[in-house]
C-alpha cells in the first residue's frame, strides 16, 4: 500500500483502531519508521508489528469499502477543483452547475 494511502485512511478512520495499533501504523507510515526500529522500540517482535500493521490496513479498507469518506471528499476536492477553474475562464454558467451539484451532496 502506498504511504500516502494509508496516511489518508488513517486520517479519516485511524480514530476507529485500537490505540496499538493506531500507534504503530502511525509510527510506520506518518513517521517513516520500518518495522525492525518500530519492534525494538515498542519491545515487541517484528512479526507481531508486521501482523498488527496488515490487520490495521485490511480494517481501514473496510471502513473505507463500507462508509466512502474518502472517495466523498476526493470528488468534492475535484468539484472544487473544477468549478475554480471554470471561474477562472469566465464560465459562470459551468463553475455554478458544479457548485449546485456539490452543495446536493453536501
């Protein structure tokens, strides 16, 4: 899984983890740590870093599968996105149907 995709899903759904594992997932993808520094620091095994870390990411998935947030906010960032740059164009009518649309699934 990509850095970015997992700090993404443990910032909208992290709060949903048991602290633990919320923690080392935290210390493996926000603070770049691998899983050898994150195991002798936490005294813990490799291995167990290594399964608490796949659980987490499979149960963010889940989240993710079942409740959408992300997705959600990634269309609306691409609305926003789109609607500035119909403003900047001049397209009123384009920028105000993107802007209707965003705020019905608001």
């Amino acid at each position: 899984m990509e850095v970015i995709d997992a700090c993404m899903l443990l910032d909208f759904y992290g709060q949903l983890l048991t602290e633990r594992m919320r923690s080392l997932m935290e210390l493996h993808y926000a603070e770049d740590m691998s899983l050898a520094e994150i195991a002798e620091q936490e005294d813990i095994s490799r291995q167990a870093v290594y399964d608490s870390i796949h659980r987490g990411i499979k149960s963010l998935m889940d989240y993710e599968s079942k409740l959408g947030l992300i997705e959600r906010f990634t269309n609306q960032q691409q609305a926003v996105q789109e609607a500035v740059v119909a403003l900047e164009n001049k397209e009123y009518v384009t920028a105000h149907t993107v802007l209707t649309e965003l705020m019905n699934t608001l």
